[in-house]
C-alpha cells in the first residue's frame, strides 16, 4: 500500500486516521492538521488523554494521577502555544526539592548550570562530601553523553561510578529516578536518566522549573487541541473504540465498535494508543507491529486524601524519604479544593499486596508525619494505573515510529526515543510519527 498524495497539494487533501487521543496522538493530529492533512481521531473512552485524564468523582474533578512537568518539556510546551492554551493552565516555579525529614534544594535565578550548582552550596541535609558527589554526577551526566559502559547500565551502576553518597541517593537521586523514569534505580536505565537531567539541569535555566497542573489534564492539553482539531475541520469520535484495521487495495479501513465510524477509507494511519493495548487491535494492525520482546510495566497509584481544613504542608509538593508515597502535593494550591492531598505511589513496591483502604491510611499517616497531627479525611480516592509507563530498563525494547506496513504509524511514550514514558515523551513521538508521515506522503 503505497502513500501517493502530498500534503497541502490542493488536488487530493490526504486523510489520516489517529488512533488514541491520549497526548501522543493529539500531539500527532495537531500536527497533521497544521500540514493541511485532515485527520479523524478515534477514541475509546468518553473523555481524553489516555494516562493522563480528568476523571470524575462525585462533585470534584481529579485526575487519574498526579502529574508534573519540567521546563524542559519543550515540544508540549509549544504545542500549547499552538493551541492557544499556552501556560494557562500551569503554575511554574523554580526547580525546588523539599525531602521530609531534612534536605531542601532550592535553585536561584542564575543561568544553568550556575543555579544547581549554587543550590547545591545552599541546600540543607547536606554535608561536604554529598555536595562533592553531587558535583561529580552533575560532570559526568552533564556531557553530551556518559561513556559506553556507563551508557548500558543501570542508574544504581552510574550512582556507584560516580561514588554517591547514602544520603544523596535515598534524598536526591532515588525520588529524581523514581519521579522521572517510575523504574527503581537497581533496574533504571542510566543513559535515559542521563537525558532527563541534561536537558533539565544543563541547557536553560527555565528547563529546571517545574510546572504543575491547574486544571485537570484532560483540560490541559487534549481537550482544547480536539476543539482547535475540530474548528479546522478535523473530525473527533470520542467513545469510538478501533477493534481492527484493513486495507482494502488504495487506503485503510478502520473497524469500530460503531457501525457510524465504519465505511471511511484514510491514506495512512497513527496507531496512538498504549502499549499494552496494542495487542488488542487486529486486522492489519496486528502484522504491523514489531515481534519483539514485550515491554515490562510499573504502576502509578495516586492517593485523594480530602480534609475539612488545609492541611499545612511546608510547600506545594513535598516529597518524603522513607515511607510508602514518595510524594504529597497540596491540590488546595493547584486548583483543587481546600484541604486536598494527592499522595504519589510511584513504582512496584510491598503497596501494591496492601488494600485500598490500607493505603489509605498509611498515606495519611505517613503526611502526619510532615505536618503533625491531622483529622481523620472526609473522604479519600486510590486511583492505581497498573500500565503506568513502561519499566525504562536499558533493555527496553522500544519500536520505531514506522513499521513492517507503509502507511502505518506507531506513536507513544514507549516508542524509540531519549525520554522516559512522561508527556513530554508521548508528544514528541506524536510529533515523529506525523513528521515521519508527513515525509513519506510528500515522495
Ligand atoms: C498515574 C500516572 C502518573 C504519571 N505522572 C507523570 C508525570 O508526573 N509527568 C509526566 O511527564 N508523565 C507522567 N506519567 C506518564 C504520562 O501520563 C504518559 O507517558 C502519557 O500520558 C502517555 O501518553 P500516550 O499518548 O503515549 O498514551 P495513552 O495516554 O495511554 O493514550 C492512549 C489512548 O488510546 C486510547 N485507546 C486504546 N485503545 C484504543 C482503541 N482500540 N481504539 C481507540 N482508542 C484506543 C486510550 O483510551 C488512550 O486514550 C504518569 C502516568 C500515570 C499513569
């Protein structure tokens, strides 16, 4: 099946079908679109964004996890600015570590990387010999590239190369693993750590600020990239879940659990949705995919805990060095009502044999330890996405964006590239795989 129209040449306007409104594939149909292609997204579930959506509960808006995102989140940063959204819905501040019981990393607003270095001189919990190691990670990881043993292993293996202090890994480097990559540092893989931090700590001094959602996710980037998507002519089927896809001579077919969506012949197809989801279409899309290992998993589990008053939580977010939840951020300040805690449960670990309630309550527990003595909470909510992000080993066996079938494309936040499964990720491979059509249409 051969691609023989060209964006934008007035004759024949090709027709693409995304497959997944989660950000890779919104990502892919902004861009598209922009090209003068004119794309029909298919999504399963009545409201977008995949990993990353606003869900209902009872009266309140939460999202299906806490998320955060760095300056250094170029390409999604930008494509809000297409969409008009820009850092609307975002609050942004300098890169700021607060580890209960006693680090805290504050960068000033001096160019990189002379903000981390001085944030490293001023940040308390440290002795000497933490801030000489730190130093000597930062050299190492701070080059274009670490060396090729180093760029093999794991993180732990970097964090041992580099001589590592306890009290560094358990402070800095283990929750920066955790936050980033959701892969234990025994098992991270080192190079992808390595791109976190270089494009975070090293390039821009904005690249460090962290940004957190005002509002939900879905309403943060998916929702108004399909209202832009639609005003220009895309077409969006929201609840429309793809069960296979055909081609028949010239064009795919794709095959819904709709009879409405059927019938619509489209030149190439981006096949967005998630990656243990994939073994679920069939048809065409089953021979497209790679035959390789399969992608191992860790889960993310966000912890609602919903109290009468504010609860008094030292800054926005606030991480923790022991303990289960790793995280704590005050959803008071992010949009949220008064006296909302979202506590994060990054990775596989001993809570995933616990009952919700159980989780629960150690949750609340191990806050009181940060704050002091709280209520009990009105109410709490434990959201755990079992498929989270991939387990970012440095085997990770990650497809390109093309495939065994011309035409059809793959895009992801577990497809080839330097990130980790984050947003950022996602809608760079988004932005790939149009690109990668886009190029392809045009020969
Ligand atoms: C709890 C949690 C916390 C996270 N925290 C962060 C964070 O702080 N920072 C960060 O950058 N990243 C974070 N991530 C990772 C980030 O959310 C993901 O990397 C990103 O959302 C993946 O986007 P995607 O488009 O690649 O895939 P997905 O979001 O999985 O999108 C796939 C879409 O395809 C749809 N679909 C599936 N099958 C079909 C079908 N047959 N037909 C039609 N549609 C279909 C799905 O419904 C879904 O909407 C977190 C993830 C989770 C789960």
């Amino acid at each position: 099946m051969g691609l023989g129209v060209s964006p934008g040449s007035g004759t024949t306007t090709p027709r693409v079908a995304v497959i997944g409104a989660g950000y890779a594939g919104v990502a892919a149909a902004v861009r598209l679109t922009l090209a003068n292609i004119r794309v029909c997204v298919f999504e399963s579930a009545h409201t977008p964004g995949g990993r990353a959506r606003s869900i209902q509960y009872h009266e309140h808006i939460l999202d299906n996890g806490q998320h955060m995102l760095v300056g250094a989140y170029a390409n999604l940063l930008a494509l809000l600015d297409v969409i008009g959204m820009g850092e609307a819905g975002l609050l942004r501040m300098p890169m700021q570590m607060r580890m209960h019981p006693d680090f805290r990393l504050t960068t000033p607003r001096l160019p990189a990387p002379l903000n981390l270095a001085w944030g490293l001189i001023m940040a308390e919990g440290l002795s000497w010999r933490d801030r000489m190691a730190a130093t000597r990670l930062s050299n190492m990881v701070r080059k274009p590239c670490l060396p090729p043993k180093l760029r093999s292993g794991t993180v732990a293996e970097l964090l041992a190369a580099t001589g590592q202090t306890e009290k560094l890994v358990r402070a800095l480097w283990l929750p920066l693993c955790i936050a980033a990559l959701n892969t234990p540092i025994e098992t991270a893989s080192a190079d992808v750590f390595a791109n976190v931090l270089r494009d975070a700590l090293f390039k821009r001094r904005e690249h460090s600020d962290f940004l957190l959602p005002t509002v939900g996710l879905t309403e943060l980037f998916p929702g108004p990239a399909l209202q832009w998507l639609s005003a220009r002519g895309g077409a969006v089927h929201l609840g429309t879940r793809v069960r296979a896809v055909s081609g028949e001579g010239r064009g795919f077919t794709i095959l819904t659990d709709k009879a409405k969506a059927m019938g619509d012949s489209f030149d190439a197809v981006v096949c967005a949705v998630g990656p243990h989801q994939l073994d679920e279409l069939g048809g065409l899309a089953a021979t497209a995919l790679p035959a390789s290992r399969p992608l191992r998993f860790e889960p993310i589990c966000t912890v609602y805990l919903a109290y009468s008053s504010p609860v008094p939580l030292p800054a926005i977010m606030v991480g923790s060095e022991r303990g289960v939840a790793q995280w704590f951020f005050d959803r008071s300040q992010l949009g949220g009502p008064g006296g909302l805690i979202a506590a994060v449960i990054s990775a596989s670990g001993p809570h995933e044999r616990m009952a919700q309630s159980k989780i629960a309550s150690q949750a609340h527990a191990e806050l009181q330890q940060i704050t002091g003595p709280l209520e009990t909470p009105l109410w709490s909510k434990v959201i755990t996405e079992r498929f989270a992000t991939f387990a970012c080993t440095p085997d990770a066996p990650r497809p390109g964006t093309r495939t065994n079938l011309p035409g059809f494309y793959l895009a992801g936040d577990y497809t080839a590239g330097p990130y980790p499964a984050t947003l950022e990720g996602a809608v760079r491979s988004g932005e790939a795989a149009a690109a990668q059509l886009i190029a392809d249409l045009a020969h």
